[in-house]
C-alpha cells in the first residue's frame, strides 16, 4: 500500500472516531465544517439516509459547488462518484475513480469510512495531475520503443545479409548498416539532451558568453553540409551580444535550429540573424527558403517524436525530438521560442533569451507564433 493511501485511511479513521465521539444526536456539522476546511484533501459526510451533510471547500473544487445541503448523493457528488461510494459499502474501504467535474476530468483517490449510526466519511485527493504524468510516461515509453525499434531491425536484417554478402553488394550493406547505426547514435543522444532538459532539478550555468561566437560555431559545423545540397548558409550579427548563460545549451537550440532549415530546405539560402532585442537581451532568428510547415500541424511542432513529414524527416536521419528538446531548453533559460511560416514561403524560428536566466522573460518556456 503506497504512503498516500495510508494518509488518506488514516485522515478517514480519524475524522470517523471524532464523529463517534461528538455529542448529542449525530456529528457537530458546523465544528466539522470548520475543522476540514483547511485541509488539502476533501472531505464529504453522508447520513444514514445518503444525504450530503457537510463538505469542505477542496472537494467542492474537485467536484463542483453542490449548492444548499443536505443533498442528494446522486444528484449532489455526480452518477461515477455516488457508484463508486455505493459500491464500498459500510468497511472502510479505498479506491480510485474518474469523474467529470466543472474543471474536466479528474481521478480522484477515493477513501470511505463509517461513523455511527451509519453516517459515513468520504475523503477525496486528486490524482489528475499524477495520472497525467504517468499517462506521458506510457506514451513516452512507448514512441521511444518504436523509434527505436526501426533501426535495431533494419540494422539486425543488414549484419544478417552481409554474412553472404560479397563485393559492391556487400559494401552498399555497410553503408546501409552505418547509416542505422548513425540513425541510433542520434537518438540516443536526442533522448539523453531531452532528459536533461526536463529535468527539474537540472539548472543551466551561468556563465558570459559570446552568442556571436556560439552561432558562429554552430554555422560552421553545419557549412559543408548546406555547401552540398547547394544552399548558402549565412550569419548576421548586429552589434554585440554579450549574455550570461549556458553556452552548451545555447549552440545546441541553435545546431538543432540550424539542422533543421538545411533539412527541409531544397534550394535558397538558410540564415542565422543575432541582434539586441527590445525586451533586453538577444534575440536569435533561423530563417529558411524551405517548404514550409502546413498550416494544420504546426502547432504540434514542439511535440516528442512529432513529424511533419514522416518520410523525409526519417531520410535526413532525425529523431523527432529536436524542437522539444530546444523548446525545453529554451524556457530552462528564462526565453522563449516563436514560429512563422506558410507553405512554400519558407520557416523562421525566433529565439528571444535574457541577459541573465535568473530574470526570465514574461512568458519564458512558451511556444509563440508569428
């Protein structure tokens, strides 16, 4: 039994036996009211006859405003959360439920217990928010084995033939074979980068740095490979642009900027602009003469393992994480990223960082566009 279900069962037996021992002719309501309103699970109290007598300003929130009590069970809590109770019967008893509140839908950690005369307890926490992660945590799991999962075959069947292989035949395998490998050594990379991005206890350095120098790094790694699709990759910086940060983390936003325009860009030019922006600090632009991005998916960009075009994204050797990861990476600094583009006209990212991260940017992490 995990710690949170022991908390919930021992706040239930605790409210019960101070119900047990109230005065008179059944609980003190307007003492109880008092005594729970303060607390962050929430608490309902049901008489014998299911009505709603009492409930405290936290499960008013997870369920709704109730109105005038008493009320009925049914009509009160909702048809899930009545079942659930209905189906605990007179034990103490624990368990989880979804219901559909005036905030959506919430799961919620369901803990009964009876008092006397057949009153009873009901102690409500919300686990929307735990559920959420561990729904994203399936998901991640689950598109990384698939990602993973397209190279490892192909790579196993190649080493396979190749045993038989000869001559050209037998090269092409091994070229084929390295490009797998290649494909791997990218994403295992990308994941790494990503878990370091959204690790909440990770905090980038904060050191001077050049942005210049940075984005004059990350264009020359990236010259020959513009040079051979034909395309002119170009940098404009516009005065100084002095900043206290993470350089890593910078070059590797702008790299996966970067790598991006040259991969989605068939003829024209890639440009990276650096200049003094009016907020403070620097902004950083990645413009391109590419496709473009369709109207319809691009406010899925930034998601993990997101791809616009599936098929040409997997021939440039990327791994989807890209954008998440400098989105990440990006709000971890105190910015914020924005993008304009429409089919055929081309695609700019802009890259608004601060002077210091420890005075982020109103807004910092969020996906803008324009």
């Amino acid at each position: 039994m995990s710690w949170e279900w022991i908390g919930l069962a021992s706040l239930a037996g605790g409210l019960a036996g101070w119900v047990a021992r109230s005065r008179g002719r059944g609980p003190d309501t307007e003492v109880l009211a008092r005594a729970c309103e303060h607390l962050r699970e929430g608490v309902i109290l049901l008489d014998a006859a299911e009505h709603v007598v009492s409930m405290n300003e936290a499960a008013r929130g997870m369920i709704g405003d109730v109105g005038e009590l008493p009320a009925d069970l049914e009509r009160g809590l909702g048809g899930e959360l009545a079942a659930a109770i209905r189906s605990v019967g007179d034990a103490t008893a624990r368990d989880s439920v979804e219901v559909s509140g005036t905030a959506g839908p919430r799961t919620l950690a369901l803990t009964v217990g009876p008092t006397r005369r057949g009153w009873r307890f009901v102690v409500l926490e919300d686990l929307t928010g735990v559920a959420e992660v561990d729904r994203r945590r399936r998901d991640f799991v689950a598109n990384a084995s698939h990602e993973l999962q397209t190279p490892i075959a192909a790579l196993m069947g190649m080493l396979e033939l190749m045993e038989e292989a000869d001559g050209d035949y037998r090269r092409d395998l091994l070229r084929r074979s390295t490009k797998r490998a290649e494909a791997l050594a990218v994403l295992t990379r990308d994941l790494i980068g990503l878990a370091r991005a959204e690790d909440p206890d990770w905090q980038p350095p904060r050191v001077p740095m050049d942005l210049a120098r940075v984005c004059e790094a990350v264009v020359e790694r990236h010259a020959d490979e513009a040079r051979a699709k034909g395309l002119d990759l170009v940098l404009d910086v516009d005065g100084p642009t002095p900043l206290i940060g993470d350089a890593t983390g910078v070059e590797t936003c702008i790299s996966n900027l970067v790598q991006n325009a040259i991969s989605f860009t068939d003829e024209g030019c890639v440009e990276v602009r650096v200049h003094a922006a009016e907020e403070g600090g620097a902004l950083i632009e990645v413009a391109d003469t590419g496709s473009g991005i369709d109207p319809s998916v691009l406010p899925r960009i930034f998601e993990r393992f997101f791809r616009g075009d599936p098929a040409r994204s997997r021939a440039a050797g990327g791994s989807g994480l890209g954008l998440s990861i400098v989105r990440n990476l990006v709000g971890r600094m105190g910015g914020r990223i924005g993008v304009a583009s429409r089919p055929g006209g081309g695609t700019r990212f802009s890259v608004h960082l601060p002077a210091d991260p420890t005075r982020p940017l109103e807004g910092a992490g969020q996906e803008l566009e324009g």
